[in-house]
C-alpha cells in the first residue's frame, strides 16, 4: 500500500519524482512546453513540466464479487513531493468517487459502485470524527 493523498484543493494529479524512480515508470515521462506552478498539501510551492500517462488499477468488489477499476490519467512529477501520489479533486466528480469516512470505503460510482477499503487520516495527525 502507498501514500495516496486526495486533496480538495488539488487541480492536477501529482506524484512523487522518487516514487515515480521506484515504480521502474521513468522511461514513461514526457516534458511539456509549458512549466506549470503547482501547490502540494502543505502549500510549497514547485515549477514542473515532467509528466506521463498513468494507468491505474484499484481493486474492489461490485455485489460482492472481487473487480478491478482502471483509470487513465495524465500525472505532472514533482521532485521531494510530501507524499507519493496526490489525487486531484476532478477525479473525484468526474469518475463520481464517494468518500465515505464513517465506513472508510472508498466508492465508486462511474464503475457500477465499486466499493474498496479507505483508510484516512488528516494531514495533521489530527482525530477525525
């Protein structure tokens, strides 16, 4: 399991340079004419213009049966990024992702209501109620 952050603020998805290194994903990366000014969670600021096309695969279960969601998404790389993937706010409308905090499931709407597990935890270590 990795970091993965959702952030309400984000416009873009972002991942984590080292990460992206881990992930054996550079060969991958394509750099864009245009440098873009991003924010992450803890408002630092960085200069990009590295990014790839990301497919992503998030297992859960529809009426109980084990399936798996893909989504396809571009993603800009920033070097020391706070965690290792940050999930922009439209995904979530667009593929209608329901976060649902008092169950920690994660659904998803666009997929039939793929439901998976979520853990969530606030930025600042704070209690979530």
């Amino acid at each position: 399991m990795c970091a993965i952050c959702v952030d309400s603020k984000c416009t873009m998805l972002l991942i984590d340079n080292d990460f992206l290194s881990d992930l054996r994903l550079k060969h991958l990366m394509r750099q864009s004419s245009v440098v873009v000014f991003v924010r992450d969670i803890e408002d630092d600021k960085y200069l990009i213009n590295d990014y790839f096309r990301l497919s992503m695969y998030l297992q859960g279960k529809i009426n109980d049966k084990i399936v798996v969601a893909h989504f396809c998404q571009e993603v800009h790389v920033v070097r020391n990024l706070k965690t290792k993937l940050l999930l922009e706010i439209n995904i979530i409308g667009l593929e209608r992702i329901i976060v649902d905090a008092n169950r920690q499931k994660l659904i998803i709407k666009s997929c039939r209501s793929l439901k998976t597990k979520l853990k969530i935890k606030s930025k600042n270590d704070i209690r979530m109620k």
